[in-house]
C-alpha cells in the first residue's frame, strides 16, 4: 500500500490541477504511463484513463495504448488550464506589477493568466483606471468601487481576449499611462510574439496608446518565438518575470537596453 507522503498531490486533488500536471509530465518526458501517473498522482487507473482521453480530444497529447505521448503541433492551451502553470511566479509578476502603479494612473491591460493575477493585485486600489479588452478581467474587477473599469469588445478568443478592428477603434478612444501586455514568446532578437495575428494588432494597439509599456512573462515564455509579432523589443521599456528565468535571456534582455525585473 502506498505512502500518502509519497505522493506529489493528494488523493483529493482537483482536476484541472491534475490535468495540469499530466500535461506538464508529458512535456517533459515525451511520454507517459497510465500506472505511473496514478500512482504519482494518488488517484485510480481509471481516473487516468479519462483524463488521457480528455486531454486528446482537446488535441493537448495523443492516446495510446497504456498511456499518451506528447502533441508537438504546440498549441495554445485553454485559458483554464493555462491558469495552474506556475501560478505562484505569475501572482509574484502580478504583485510586483502592481506596486509600480502610481495613484490616479490610466491603464491598459490585455488577456492571459499572468496579467489576471494583476487584476486581482489591484482590485482593492483606489481611484485606478483601467482598460481592458479580455472578459475575465472585466469579470474579476466589476463593482469594485475604486476601479474606473472599461472592456472595449471585438472578436471573442479562446485567451478570452476580445480582439480585432472593433476593440482597436474603440481603444483609440483613449490615452494610456502604462500598458501592460502578456506573451507567449519573448525574445531580444524577436520580440514579443503570440500564437494570433489578430490577437498580436490589439495588443500593440495598446502599446501604440501608451506612454509606457509593460511585460508581464513567467519564464517560460523567455527564449520562445510564436507565430504572430505583437512588436519588436525595442517597444517595451520594462519586463517583469520571475526568478526562474534562464540567465542568458535574461542578459540578453538587457544587453538590447530593457529594464528587466526578476521576482
């Protein structure tokens, strides 16, 4: 019988939490086993087994017999499960981020799982604005009586970002102390790059409206380059990631003239 200590995750562990994991031991390992992953995880064969087949009919890993192999189409996972990535580094970002607000500042915000956890840092301040164009921001910072909030609309994303000429029309509306953008891909010779060209013209709309311009990355995103450019580094005065991040693309970060900040 095995040890509860033994285990990473006890036995009442959630599943999106659960299937974070999986997809995580899956892009390390390339592969893995029905057994092996109950037995780390603390839950039933069976249990496995559905995950498995959940996760490959959202086409994030490929079933086979006994266990799954990795999907190396690399692409974009749902914002839910996005959400339990390396959530302590991206609510350390969002803090961090949100102490460098002054009182009285205009904002904008784009989508994505680390610049929600600066929406949660600053839903308790007092006389902010803020500019939003993702629907769970808007979601997580209604009513909240110190928060002037606008959600400009567009086209619906699966990032719950609302993108394309409309959002970009109605964004002109308005000047921009800081903006603070998410990526998927960061590099110095690239840039900032996401996996939607749609999605890439709102973000840098954002920062064409901005006196200053922000990045919010958890060290994953350092060193990747996507599909779509939102804009080249030189657009971006400051980074803010954690302290995982690799060295070199942190120096190199630096070595092209960005203030970068590791939390």
């Amino acid at each position: 019988m095995r040890r509860a200590g033994h285990s990473f995750y006890s036995v009442d562990v959630r599943k999106t939490p659960r299937l974070n994991a999986i997809l995580e031991r899956v892009n390390d390992t390339r592969s893995v086993d029905v057994s092996d992953l109950a037995g780390t995880l603390g839950v039933s064969e069976a249990t496995i087994r559905r995950d498995l087949q959940s996760l490959s009919r959202s086409g994030l890993l490929v079933r086979t017999h006994g266990g799954a192999v990795a999907n190396d189409l690399d692409g974009e996972l749902p914002t839910q499960i996005k959400a339990v990535r390396r959530h302590t580094e991206k609510g350390r970002i969002g803090l961090a981020a949100a102490a460098s607000i002054p009182d009285g500042a205009v904002i904008g915000m784009t989508g994505g799982t680390t610049m929600l956890e600066l929406a949660r840092a600053l839903a308790d301040r007092r006389n902010i604005a803020i500019v939003t164009n993702a629907v769970n921001i808007g979601a997580e910072l209604i009513g909240r009586p110190g928060v002037h909030l606008v959600v400009i609309g567009g086209v619906a994303r699966p990032s719950a970002e609302l993108v394309g000429p409309a959002a970009e029309a109605m964004l002109a509306n308005y000047h921009l102390d800081m903006a603070f953008i998410g990526v998927d891909g960061l590099t110095a010779e690239h840039g900032c790059t996401t996996y939607d060209e749609m999605e890439a013209q709102t973000d840098r709309a954002f920062l064409q409206r901005a006196s200053r311009a922000v990045v919010l990355a958890d060290h994953s995103k350092l060193g990747v380059v996507r599909f779509a450019q939102i804009t080249p580094l030189a657009s971006i005065d400051q980074v803010v990631t954690d302290r995982d991040a690799d060295s070199a693309q942190l120096a190199s970060l630096r070595a092209a003239g960005v203030d970068v900040v590791t939390v």
